[in-house]
C-alpha cells in the first residue's frame, strides 16, 4: 500500500463523538512515550501529522486520520504512566476500552512496546484483557534501530516466551522503527490486505 494522502480528521473525547461514517478503523496504541506518534507520522510519510513529545501522556483524546479518502487511522490515549492525576488515568482507560469494545469499524489494534527494556506486567495486563474481550490484536515492537540485531533476537525470543507461557497460539509479534522505517510496509500491507478481504467479503 502506498499512502498518498493522510489528513486529520477529528479528536473524540468519547466513541459517540467519532465520525458517523463506516470506514473501517485501524487503531494504534501503547505505553505512553513508547513512540507511537511517530511511528504513526512514519507511516503516513508526515513529519507532524500526530503530535510527538518528550513528555508522556500527551494523547488523550480519540484521533482520527483520514487516509487515502478510504480508512481511519486511529492514534488513541496511551495506558499506563503518565504524568496525569489519577482520575485522569481512570477517564483514559474507560475512553480506551468504550472505544475497543463499542466502536463496530474497528477491524484491528496493534498494541506497540518498547523493544528497548524488558516485557512490562501492564503490558501484559493489556494483552489479557483484549484476549478475554475477544478483540483482534498485533504487537508492534517499536524502536527496533536502538537495537544490535543480537539484542533485538533476544528481546523477540523473550516476547514470544512470555507470551507461549499464556497463549497458544501466540499473538502475531511484528518489529518497528520510525527513524529506519523498518516494519513500515509491513504493517501498511497488513491493513491492505485486511481491506481488501472485507471489502471482497461485501
């Protein structure tokens, strides 16, 4: 897939706020500062199409980016640490899981870690709650350039042991770097060929 067009469309505060249309829906989310805005500019071939910053938490809201005038991005809040309240938090998470379980365009998630340190427990917590909801995900190790290819090796094997430990078969695990742009036509032929078979299956 090529992108040729990628343009902001609107920022939700809930899933009854989003656009009424049927698009289908690809949804990216992560860890705050685990590097998702930027791979998502990666991905568009935008320098600012998301909003990067060096302070975590900064996405709150539901953003949706047009593209190619056929399917939604989705850039959603990160879980986890942020250096929001408490209370904020809680509103996050409830927005994160109206919006994954309520949204029907919604046909895939990948959930992005960081490659850099090892498996976090609320990570983890994340995968078990979108496996006990039902809903279809990919992990997305992000940040993959900072690695030495040995590294990297070690930090897939240790992913994909930890995650045989609780499912079999294992969720598919891809590989990421918005400065090398490794993985970026990977994912993008995943969301093609998704695409293609709904809309075949119409």
């Amino acid at each position: 897939m090529d992108i040729q067009s990628a343009q902001f469309i609107s920022s939700s505060a809930d899933t009854g706020a989003c656009p009424s249309d049927n698009l289908f829906e690809y949804a990216f989310i992560g860890r705050s500062n685990v590097g998702k805005s930027s791979l998502i500019n990666a991905l568009c071939h935008r320098k600012k199409l998301a909003k990067t910053s060096s302070t975590p938490g900064k996405t709150q809201l539901i953003n949706h980016f047009l593209i190619n005038h056929s399917w939604y991005l989705v850039d959603l809040p990160g879980y986890g640490y942020a250096r929001i309240s408490k209370d904020q938090r809680k509103i996050l998470s409830h927005r994160i899981k109206q919006y994954l379980t309520h949204r029907k365009q919604l046909i895939q998630t990948f959930v992005l870690v960081d490659c850099r340190i090892e498996p976090q427990s609320i990570d983890f917590e994340f995968f078990k709650w979108m496996h006990s909801m039902g809903l279809p995900f990919i992990i997305v190790l992000t940040k993959v350039d900072s690695l030495k290819p040995k590294q990297l090796n070690f930090q897939i094997e240790t992913y994909q042991n930890t995650l045989a430990k609780k499912w079999h078969p294992i969720p598919e695990t891809m590989i990421s770097s918005s400065v090398s742009k490794i993985g970026i036509k990977k994912i993008l032929e995943v969301i093609s060929t998704l695409n293609h078979q709904l809309k075949k299956a119409d």
